[in-house]
C-alpha cells in the first residue's frame, strides 16, 4: 500500500551521488500528515522543493559533459543542480492537496539531466 508523502521525506536520484529531503512549503494553511505539511505533485521546484542530490553523474547534464571532456572523456562527477521542470508523475487523483493530486512514495519525477527522482522515505513518523 501507497504512503502519502509529506515534509522532510527522502528522495534518491538514479544519477545523484546522495539522498535529499523533500521541501513542502504552503503559504497557507497546509493540509498536515504526521504533523508535518503534505506534499502534492506541484511540489516539484528545483532548489525549493528537491535540493541537490551531491555529485550528478549524467552526462546529459551539460556541466558534467564539459568536465568529463575537459577530463580526456573519464566521467567527472559535478555537483547537482536538480532540473525538474513537470510535476510529480502518479499522484493519487482522487486525494487534493491545495487542489492538486497528493504525492505517493510510488511516484517519480523526471530531472531534465536523464535523472529518475524517486521516494526513498515518505517522511511519516510512527506515533506511539
């Protein structure tokens, strides 16, 4: 079964070297899940919403293209700087967030570099 995604969940990019939190920010009232803001699938920004991922590997970055030329054609890992320009693909449609479709840990979003953003923690907490 799907968990609903919220603030302060993991995420793993297939061509980041490290993990990154997920930023929900609402400037209004934000619809709450463990305490913490429940994110849609517009919460996609880069920079905003999906920090960097440490080094990217994707030579469809062109920062990494022209170091790993600059490096006689050896991969030259270069720091992230996530490019999610569409939201967040299989949202649950039938569950709004601020009008959009609330984020899922099976969902994914695409990075313009060749990257495959995924959930790795959806951020809920276990309240005893």
């Amino acid at each position: 079964m799907p968990y609903y995604v919220c603030k302060g969940a993991k995420l793993k990019c297939s061509m980041g070297s490290d993990q990154s939190d997920l930023e929900v920010m609402h400037l209004e009232k934000p619809v709450n899940l463990c305490s913490q803001p429940m994110a849609g699938i517009i919460d996609h920004k880069p920079m905003m919403n999906i920090k960097p991922f440490g080094q990217c590997k994707s030579l469809a970055n062109p920062v990494v293209a022209s170091a790993t030329a600059a490096n006689y054609g050896r991969l030259q890992e270069m720091p992230c700087i996530p490019n999610t320009q569409s939201p967040w693909l299989n949202g649950k449609i039938d569950v709004l967030v601020k009008g959009q479709p609330a984020l899922q840990d099976s969902s994914k979003c695409m990075c313009l570099w060749a990257g495959v953003i995924e959930i790795a923690d959806a951020g809920q907490k276990t309240v005893s």
